[in-house]
C-alpha cells in the first residue's frame, strides 16, 4: 500500500493506495469519526462494492443510500436524497458520510458532508480512474444548477481517501480512457519526468498493470496534494490544474453534458491550449506534439467536434475561470510547466478554434 500526505494543517489527510483496500477494516474504521456511517453510492457501484464496505464496517450503525447514475442527477434534488435518508434515520452532528463511486457521488455526498448540520465527517472512496487521481483529493464539493456546472458547492476536505486500484477492474474502458486526460494532465503541467514516463507506460497503464496503474495514481495524487496544499481555495496556483479545461468545458456545454465525457473534452482542450501555447510564442512545437501524441495514443479525441466553432468563444467567456480581468488560460510552457496566462490574444485564439482537425499543424 501507498500513502501521500495532504498537508493542510489541521484538515491535513493521508490518501491510501492500494489492492483490496475496500475490505481493509482496520485502515477504514480509522478515518470513521463516530459509530454512524451513511454510505452514499449509486444504483451501479452499490451491487459491485456496498456489500464489501458494509462487511467491513460491521459493528458499526450503517445506513446506505443510492443515487441514479449520472451527472444529469448532480443537483439539488438527489442531494435532498441524502438529506432525506440522514434525517430519517436521525444522523446527528458525529456522523461519517462516506463517498463510494465516482466523481459524481463524490462531489455530491461531499457538498451532503459539507452543509448538513453545518458540516460533517466525510471519507472518499473514489471507483473511477478520473476520481482516483482528481475529483476526490482537494475537498471541492458541488452540484449543478441548470444554469451552470458545479455552480452551488463548498469546500469541505475529507478525512481520508481510500483509493481500491482493484475497483478499477469494473470500470468501463471508455471511463477509463476519459481518466488518462487527467493523468497526462498532471504530468504535462507539474512533471517533465513523470510526462516521460507516461509515454513509456501508457499501454501498461491501459492494461491496469498492477505495479505502474499505482504509481500513476500515486504520483498524480501527489502532485494535486502538493498544489492543493499551496492554494487550497484556488486564488493562485491551483488553476493551473485547470490545464485544458476551459476550452474542455466550453465543449461539453457546447455538446451538451454526457455526449463527450469530462476526460475526452479535457483531452481535446489540453491539445487546443498546447496549439494556442505555440502560437503565441510560449511553448516549443516539439514538446505540444508530444502532449498530442500521447493523448491520441490512449484514444482520447485531439480535434473538438466540428459544428462547434462558432459558439465555443462565447462558451468559454462564460466559464466560471474567466475572471472580471478578462479571458484567462492555462497554457503550457514545456512539458512539466504550464503557466496562467491574463488577457488572451483574441485573434490567436480564433485561430486555435477555427483550426479544427488542423490543430498544431
Ligand atoms: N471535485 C473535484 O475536484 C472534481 C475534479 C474533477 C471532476 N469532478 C467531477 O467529477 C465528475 C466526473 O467523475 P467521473 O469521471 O468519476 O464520472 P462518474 O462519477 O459519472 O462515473 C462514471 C461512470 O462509471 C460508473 N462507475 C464508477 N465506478 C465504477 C466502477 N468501479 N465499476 C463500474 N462502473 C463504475 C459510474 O456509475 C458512472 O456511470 C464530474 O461531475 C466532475 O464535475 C470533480
């Protein structure tokens, strides 16, 4: 087993990684703050892994509650289903809410954690490659609203993250393909080495190599842990994990949400921002096309979806990451560094945009 330090102080957490944590009672009842529990999951995971948790959990009062699957059911009615269930069943302030899924159960039953009774104990056990190494490690919390993605959260950290590498085992590959955009992210924006080790690995990974699934997932753990520790609230260096998604959410919304998977748009977005990096001089060709190259290897998409170009500028203003100075991106400046830049040249980005299938050509 694997553990990276999230060091916040007093909100400080180990993530653990490794084979048959689900079952490992002695680690999990250790991030269990009292003797109640509700396990919040979704009607896929939960006949694949609840009885496992609860086994391991027994002893102790656990309730159970299971969400529709999707991120169309992300808001504030099957929030309410969690609600619902704690105070039925009279939760009070010393329950553990814990996060058996993906990122969508995550960020859900973590917003539940943050706000009721003002704040409860929440641990993550996060089942997909994307929550594994992104969603579930650095407390943003949230749901949508119809009128905006992840528009109504909070920050909340949680007191444990038990990453099960077998779960991975059960994940659609096309889920698992969507989480390497968020690995060769880390990679790209904070580890030249690591980035180089990825193109040796990608096949490896793909195949759920024990030994190198684990080391990715450590070492992008590690990575987000050391930015979040930085910046918690995201006033500076944490945007920089934003790599690629500006432009990825302008085409989810563009598409409508769920036709492209978070990780495919990211993929895309992260080859428009290595095209617009060498357009506006920031970035050598050589390393943009590696970070092209390797997102196209794993099956990610390197081109948005054509029909889109004429809206994704006025899709990307209205991202919650452009701030009143104006457009702002994270763009990259080598393999293993990316850096915020303020006031976009808008021409240059027309012209990432429009460059459809020619991006860095
Ligand atoms: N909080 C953050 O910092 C953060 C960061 C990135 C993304 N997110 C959020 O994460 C969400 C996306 O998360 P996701 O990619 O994990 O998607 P997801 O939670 O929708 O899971 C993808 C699919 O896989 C299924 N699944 C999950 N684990 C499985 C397993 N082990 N075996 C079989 N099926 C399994 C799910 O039921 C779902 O159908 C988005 O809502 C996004 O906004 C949050």
């Amino acid at each position: 087993m694997e553990v990276v330090h999230l060091a916040l102080g007093k909100q400080s957490y180990p993530i653990y990684i490794g084979s048959g944590l689900i079952s490992n009672s002695g680690l999990i009842r250790t991030g269990v703050a009292g003797n109640r529990v509700l396990i919040v999951t979704n009607e896929t995971i939960a006949p694949l892994y609840v009885d496992r948790l609860k086994d391991t959990l027994s002893g102790l009062d656990v309730d159970t509650v299971e969400l529709p699957d999707g991120e169309r059911f992300k808001n504030l009615e099957t929030l309410n289903l969690i609600f619902d269930v704690l105070l039925t069943n009279s939760h009070n302030r010393n329950t553990t809410i814990i996060a058996l899924g993906g990122g969508v159960v995550g960020d859900t039953a973590g917003f539940a954690a943050a706000s009721y009774q003002r704040g409860v104990a929440f641990i993550q056990i996060p089942t997909t490659l994307l929550s594994q190494v992104d969603s579930s490690v650095g407390g943003k919390t949230a749901v949508n609203h119809a009128l905006g993605k992840n528009m109504i959260g909070a920050f909340h950290q949680p007191r444990a993250v038990y990453i099960d590498t077998d779960t991975l085992q059960s994940l659609p590959k096309r889920e698992l393909v969507a989480g390497m955009a968020e690995v060769i992210k880390h990679g790209a924006l904070a580890d030249r080495q690591y980035f180089d080790w990825l193109e040796e690995s990608a096949e490896k990974l793909l195949s759920l190599e024990p030994d190198v699934i684990t080391k990715a997932i450590k070492r992008s753990c590690e990575i987000k842990a050391r930015i979040v520790a930085e910046d918690e609230r995201e006033t500076g260096v944490r945007a920089l994990l934003n790599l690629g998604h500006t432009f990825g959410h302008a085409i989810e919304n563009g598409l409508g949400y769920g036709e492209w998977l978070h990780g495919e748009a990211v993929g895309a977005g992260m080859v428009m921002a290595a095209d617009l990096s060498v357009r506006l001089g920031l970035c050598d060709r050589a390393d943009a096309l590696r970070l092209k190259s390797l997102i196209k290897r794993v099956g990610l998409p390197v081109t948005p979806p054509t029909g889109l170009q004429n809206q994704l500028l006025e899709l990307m203003s209205r991202d919650k990451k452009v701030s009143d100075k104006g457009m702002r991106l994270v763009l990259l400046e080598e393999l293993g560094r990316a850096r915020l830049v303020e006031d976009i040249d808008e021409n240059s980005l027309r012209s990432t945009i429009n460059a459809g299938k020619d991006l860095l050509k």
